[in-house]
C-alpha cells in the first residue's frame, strides 16, 4: 500500500496459528465447503427474439418500470439480513434444481431427436398465428409488411434445431414443405396474403427469397421462408414471371454458391407447377441457362424440374405456342452438340423429354406450322453431324413432308444451294420407302423428284458435279415400279370361289342340287353340321331356361356364402399387392434403370444397327415379294399344264373322275362299318364282363 511520504510498505496479514501439516476436523471441513463458491447449472440459452417477442417484452417492461423503483429500495435493506440466513438453504436447492435441470434437457433432447420436419410442420397452430396477426395489426395498423414478415419470421424460427440438407428436397414431395402444413393454416395464411396490397406481397416474396438465401449461407433451417415462398408463387406467378430478368441476375450473382443456386431455382420455380405455360417459360428463359453449370446438384435441377412439370400435366395442349422456333432449335442444338459442356445422363434425359417439346413447338396445327421448320431441319443436315442427330433431323424432315405439303414447294426452292442436304434425304426417303410409302404424297413427292431432274440435268450439262444425280433416279424409278397387289389377288381369289358357289347352285336348279352341297353330303359334312347345329340349339334352350329360373335363387345364395370370404381376399390381396409394390420398389427402379442403360449402351455401340436391321427387314421382304410374283406365275402355268395332264392322260377309264370317287366313297364306308363293328364287339365285351362280376 502507498503511505503519505509517498513510499512502500509490506501489509503483513497475521500468521496462522495452525500449522501446514495440521489435520482439519469434520466440522472445519464443512465449515469450509460451505464457504466455497458455488458451480450451479447454467440454463439452456433462449433462443433469438422474434419481432412479436420483442415488442411484446417492451410492452411489459413499461408496465414493470414501476414496481422495479419502488422494490429495489426495500430489497437494498434486507439483502443483508437474509444473505447470512439462507445460504444453507439455498445450496441444497441449488442441488435439487441442478440435478433436475441435468435430466430434464436430456428428456427435451431425446424427444426433440424424435420428431421429424414433416411433424414439426403439421404441429403449427392457427390460432397462435391469429394472436401474431392481431397484435401486429394493433400496434402497427397501416404496416402489412410488418405483419406478413413477422408470421415469416415466427414460421422459420419453429423449425431452427432441424438441420436442411437438400435445398431443392429431391427425396420429398414436390410440393414439400407446403403439402405437409395443415389445411387451416395454409386457408389462414393465404387469405391474409390475398387480403395485403399486391405491392406487399412482391415485396415479402423478395424478402423471402433473400432471407432463405441469408439464412441458409449460415447453415440455418429456411422452412418458414419457404412455405411462404410456396404459397406466394403458387398463388401469383406473376410475381416470377414479370420478374424474370432481375432473377437471372440474381442466379448469375450467385452462379459460384451451388446451395444458394439450388435454393433459387428451387423458389422460382414454384410458380410453374400450377401451370404447364407459367413453368416452362421459367424453365427456358431462366433454368435452361444453369445446364452447362459444373455442380451436379445444380445442373439435374432444371432436367428433374422439366421432367415433374410433364409428369403432372398429361395434356400439354395448354402450352402450345410457348416455345418459339428459335428457342427450338436453341434446345435442339444444346442436346445434341457435343461441344456444349452438358453431362452424358443429363443430355440423354433430354432427349427423352425432347419429343413433348417438339410436340409443344408444333402446335395444334402441325400441318401449317410445319413449314417454318423445314428449312432449319434441312441447313442443319450434313454429313459431319452425330449419327443421332442425323436420326432426328431426318424423322424431323420426313414428318414435315408427310404433314405439311406446302414443304416440298420449299425443298424445290432450297434444292440447288442444299445438294448434300437434300441426297442425305433422298437416301433416307429411298431406304424406308416401304414405310413411307403409304402415308407420304406421293404426286407431290413425284413432282418435286421430277423437278430435281431436271436442275440436275441443268447442273450436269454445265459441267458441275451432282451428289444427287443417282440417287434420284433411283428414287424415281422406284415409286414408278409396279408391286405385287397382294389384297387384289386375295379378293379375286374369294370373288371367284363365291361366283363359281353360284354358277353350280344356278346350274343345279338348287342349293341342295349343286354339286358342291352333294358332295358335303355325301360324306355327311352337312348331316354332321346339321347335327352340331341342332344340339347347340337344343342346349342353349335349356341354358337359357334354367338361367331364367334358378339364376336369381342361386345368386343370392352365392352372394351371402361367398360375398365375406370374397371381400377378405379382394382385401387381402390390396394389401398383398400394395406390399409387393412397396417391397419391390428399389429393385423395380434398379432393373428400369439397367435396362435404360442397357439399351443405350447397345445403342452406342452400334447406333446404325437397328436402322440397318430394319432396312435389311424391308430389303428381304421386296426380295421376296418380287420373286412371289415370278413363283406366281409361273405356278399358274404349271397348274394349267398339270390340269391337262390330268384331264387328258390320266382321268380315263379306271382314274376317270366317276371311278375315284365311287372307290374313295367304297373306302370310307369299310371304315365305318369296321369302326362300328369294333365298338360294338368292346360294348358287348365290358356288358359280359360285368355281368360276370
């Protein structure tokens, strides 16, 4: 301590009588305890405050401001009286309250542990959320934004111990979190956001956006945000929609962050499942652009988005004229260009989806809308192309012809700057003529062929090479070659036996006077068929008559035996059937996807062989229909012949018509009179042997 002079001195504590070494006793001991301080059980820190927890506590701290002044005297004057009094007290209730303070959030966190998203969710109560919105609107009556972000803010912090691993909830519903929210909340919640100007609601869906993005940047749960995000979306697209460009820079901003990406598409993309048009304009002019992206997450959200949106509409009649041709052909060419970074699977998905785009594309009326493709399709054909793209440009090309007939007047003008093009279609069109045949217009097809003769005939005489100069003669040798009509023979063969059917009858004076009827009749055609026809008669008669009398009686009796054993099975068997389907699903899902891989990895490794087995297939079949024809005729003149030969050289005397069928009548009747015979012999052989016995 300093002394007035302004020097040290040492203070010097007195010495204690004790030794080191002396033993305490039991009572020193806990004298000595009891004056130690104190560890006592720091309790579980409070969560953040929310708006409504704020201004609430204001509330009451102005009501409380009194009482403090007027205790904080008296507690002043008998704080030191009850400290010496109650310190034993208040070390045995510090025990108690600490054990039970130990078990008690060990109970908390085990049953917290318990609870799942979906639970917390449906746990949600309207009428907590009226008491937010009633005194929001009391203490801030012309501020609904306060209102609706405050109910936000109250929806998030319900979910805060819950960890958000996916941001786009691949393994949830589509709708999650919104399709789990009770029926009553999600009423309450959407009339009071219908009820707030449209201003605001643009407003708390920004916000919305950003505080899921901020909050999960931090590794926080975004439920709250999200439900409000879904409803919003859902309810007014217009809000994304009219929007568009200022999201994409937002998208752009955050291209780096994968989570922060997913979550946006994720968010923006609710506004299009209501509405087949709404995502799809979404998905072109915002989604298509995160394709090329590096993170896989981030990539397969715009396919797996464009995958659901067909799934849940069916009939995509109400997108026609979303997608523009240009926008076609920007899609077309980023699925099959190689040269744009996309990932294998993910290009082959969208080769699958590509056909409900064209179909979108195409509109209604394909037949007059067709003719805006032609060209393109056609530029784009060339030798240098993957062999899948040849493949559709040319089903593209072919469908153009067959629907709109206004494209062959488009080929011709296309024609002399478009060589290669145009023989790539003409070889196309030669290979599967068989197919193509039958629905293409083929005085159209003939003109345009024609006209391409004579350009090349133009080009030939000037000295320029033409690549379709034999190619189209082929072509138009084939459709001018006659084919065997197959369905004219077979109608004349039947025209013939039926005139020939008449002519005996007419010549016979009647149907039982024909030749033909009396040779049925003669080997008992008609009696055996006369026979069956009465029986069948006979017995349907009798069907029909006890049906009429006994159907009623018998049914009611089948219905009261069999209706509780048949409602036990058809049970058991739903029950049965839905276990199957819950038990095979992971290998009905396996074996769909390895049989997608198979095929594609056959497909890769010869893509020309099935188009190659197909042509081989229609080459074999006019092979042989040509020969069928050369094997006709000369079948026809080997009949003749073989007829006279007949008529002439054998057909007299012993082999003369009348002889043969007297002899084969004489045969078959020895058959049936031995076939007779023995039956009786085994009749009257197992009588006798019964009457033995």
């Amino acid at each position: 301590m300093a002394t007035s002079v302004g020097s040290w001195e040492v203070v010097k504590g007195s010495k204690s009588k004790k030794g080191k070494n002396e033993v305490l006793t039991k009572s020193q001991k806990k004298a000595l305890l009891e004056r130690m301080p104190k560890l006592q059980p720091k309790e579980n820190s409070a969560s953040d405050s929310t708006i409504f927890e704020a201004f609430w506590a204001s509330k009451k701290s102005k009501a409380a401001a009194n009482n403090n002044i007027t205790n904080n005297n008296n507690n002043n004057k008998t704080n030191n009286s009850k400290m010496a009094n109650n310190v034993k007290p208040k070390v045995n209730d510090n025990k108690k309250n600490g054990n039970a303070k130990k078990k008690k959030p060990e109970a908390e966190v085990k049953e917290k542990k318990k609870i799942s998203v979906e639970d917390a969710i449906n746990q949600i109560d309207k009428a907590t959320l009226e008491q937010i919105l009633i005194k929001d609107q009391t203490m801030f009556p012309d501020n609904p934004e306060v209102w609706l972000k405050d109910l936000s803010s109250y929806l998030n912090v319900q979910f805060e111990k819950f960890q958000e691993k996916d941001p786009v909830f691949k393994d949830k519903p589509k709708d999650f979190p919104l399709c789990v929210l009770r029926s009553d909340v999600k009423k309450f919640l959407l009339l009071t956001l219908r009820r707030s100007p449209a201003v605001q609601r643009e407003l708390i869906f920004r916000h919305s956006i950003n505080s899921m993005l901020n909050e999960s940047a931090k590794g926080l749960p975004t439920y709250g945000y999200r439900i409000f995000i879904q409803l919003l979306a859902r309810e007014e697209p217009d809000l994304v929609i009219s929007k568009l460009p200022q999201y994409m820079e937002l998208l752009k901003s955050h291209q780096n962050r994968p989570l922060r990406c997913s979550a946006i598409l994720w968010a923006l993309g609710q506004a299009g499942f209501k509405d087949l048009s709404t995502g799809l304009r979404i998905w072109m002019e915002l989604m298509i652009s995160s394709l090329g992206f590096r993170t896989i997450t981030v990539a397969s959200y715009p396919v797996d988005y464009l995958e659901t949106l067909f799934s849940i509409h069916k009939n995509v009649s109400s997108a026609y004229g979303v997608i523009s041709v240009k926008e076609y052909f920007y899609i077309l060419d980023l699925i099959y260009n190689t040269n744009i970074n996309i990932q294998n699977d993910l290009r082959k998905k969208l080769k699958v989806l590509n056909a409900k785009l064209k179909v979108i594309t195409y509109g209604p009326n394909p037949d007059k809308t067709l003719r805006s493709f032609f060209p393109s399709y056609l530029t784009r054909l060339n030798s240098t192309c993957s062999q899948a793209l040849k493949t559709e440009l040319l089903t593209s090309l072919v469908k153009c012809l067959l629907k709109d007939d206004h494209c062959f007047s488009l080929w011709q003008q296309m024609y002399p700057k478009h060589l290669k093009q145009s023989g790539i279609l003409m070889t196309y069109l030669f290979e599967n003529w068989k197919r193509i045949s039958r629905e293409v217009n083929q005085k159209q097809l003939y003109d345009t062929l024609h006209s391409f003769s004579v350009t090349n005939t133009e080009l030939s005489v000037k000295g320029s090479k033409d690549p379709c100069l034999s190619i189209c003669k082929d072509l138009l040798q084939k459709m001018t070659q006659p084919q065997f009509p197959w369905s004219h023979v077979v109608l004349l063969i039947i025209s013939c036996l039926v005139s020939l059917f008449f002519i005996d009858v007419y010549l016979g004076g009647s149907f039982r006077g024909s030749q033909t009827v009396q040779f049925l009749d003669r080997f008992g055609v008609l009696d055996a068929t006369l026979h069956t026809w009465q029986r069948i008669e006979f017995y349907s008669f009798k069907t029909r008559v006890f049906l009429k009398e006994n159907s009623i009686k018998y049914y009611n009796v089948a219905e009261k035996t069999l209706r509780p054993y048949l409602l036990t099975a058809w049970m058991k068997t739903k029950e049965f059937s839905l276990y199957v389907v819950d038990a095979t699903a992971s290998q009905r899902h396996w074996l769909h996807v390895k049989l997608l891989e198979g095929k594609e990895w056959l497909y890769n490794a010869s893509p020309e062989f099935w188009d190659q087995l197909i042509d081989f297939f229609w080459l074999s079949l006019s092979f042989l229909q040509d020969y069928c024809l050369w094997l006709w005729q000369h079948l026809i003149y080997f009949s003749q012949s073989f007829y006279t030969f007949l008529s002439t050289q054998i057909a007299e005397g012993d082999f003369s018509v009348k002889n043969i069928q007297e002899t084969l009548s004489k045969a078959l009747g020895n058959i049936q009179h031995v076939t007779l015979t023995f039956v009786q012999w085994c009749s009257k052989y197992l009588e006798s042997s019964t009457a033995a016995t």
